[in-house]
C-alpha cells in the first residue's frame, strides 16, 4: 500500500489552504460591506449645495434669471424657486427694489424632499416628514436635523449670480456644515 507523503498532489499543501481561507473570508467580507452601505448611507443626511465656483440662476425655462423682470410686480419677501449652484433648487429672495444677497437651497436636511415656500404660515414646510424651516431658511421643527443651505446672491449685469456659502451661518453663527 502506498503512503501519502507531504510532497504528494493528494494533500493540499499549505499554500493553497490559505488561498482558499482568504478566498472565502474575502468572498464573505464583501457580501457583508456590499450589504451593510446601502443601510448605513440610509443615515447620512444627502449632501448638496455649495462646493466649487458659481452659477447664474436659472428659471424653470432655464433661461438666465434677470434682475429687472424677476422683481417686477413681486413684493419685498417674495420668493421665487431657481435652479441654483449644481442644479439645486434655491429660492432667490425679494429685498427692497432687488434681490437679498443670498439664496436658501430648496432641499431639505432630512431626506432630500423640495421644500417649498409656504406663504399662508409663513415659513418653509417639508410635506415628506413635515419638517419646518423659518423665512431665512433656518430650522424651527424636525426630524431634518440642520437649517437649509445658503448660497450667495450677487446681482452682476443684471442677472442673479449665486456662489458657495463658506463663512458662519449669519441664522445662529454656527459653521456652514454645506460647505
């Protein structure tokens, strides 16, 4: 009868049972990472607003928003909902014969819902989860957990140029955590 020997092809030698240990621990790690993401991103707030250079603000036409015909016709404290910096919505505000000189981003800090301008209570209202934020865009009710991004507004040749918010929140002094 032959005897098995250590050098024989019959017994794995130890090189290939640690490939196949890490095989399956490696096959094993990445079903439970693969799985865990998309639950545990499910907790973080969607980031939006202000990073990188500016944009001129568009209406739902995308056509560039003139300072001259927005104003016409609104009333101080007028809102008006524009595609903002990347593509956000962001509600330009209506000042004394022009624009204030910032923006509050449209979506909201819990789930990313449109906010929209509710003039009747005066304040913006989430209608997913009934999040409420007051005229400036600061955060008076949850579950959002932060105050709706801003974004400065500038009037440049008669158009409405908005860029990134990277100084205090000028609503309570905190840090702009959008920036």
């Amino acid at each position: 009868m032959a005897q098995l020997s250590a050098g024989s092809s019959d017994v794995p030698d130890l090189g290939r049972r640690q490939f196949m240990n890490l095989l399956t621990f490696g096959t094993i790690t990445g079903t439970v990472l693969g799985g865990a993401f998309p639950f545990i991103s499910y907790f973080v707030p969607p980031a939006s607003g202000a990073a990188g250079g500016g944009a001129t603000a568009k209406d739902a036409s995308g056509n560039d928003v003139l300072v001259s015909q927005f104003i016409a016709g609104k009333q101080k404290g007028d809102r008006a909902l524009t595609q903002g910096l990347k593509g956000d919505p962001t509600y330009i505000v209506v000042g004394d014969g022009t624009v204030l000189d910032y923006g509050i981003n449209a979506i909201c800090t819990h789930l990313g819902c449109v906010v929209p301008w509710n003039g009747a209570e005066n304040k913006f209202m989430c209608p997913c989860h009934g999040s409420q934020y007051d005229t400036t865009g600061k955060m008076v009710r949850g579950p959002a957990p932060k105050s709706l991004p801003l974004a400065h507004a500038a009037v440049v040749e008669d158009k409405v140029s908005l860029t990134p918010w990277t100084e205090d929140d000028f609503r309570d002094g905190s840090p702009a955590w959008w920036a």
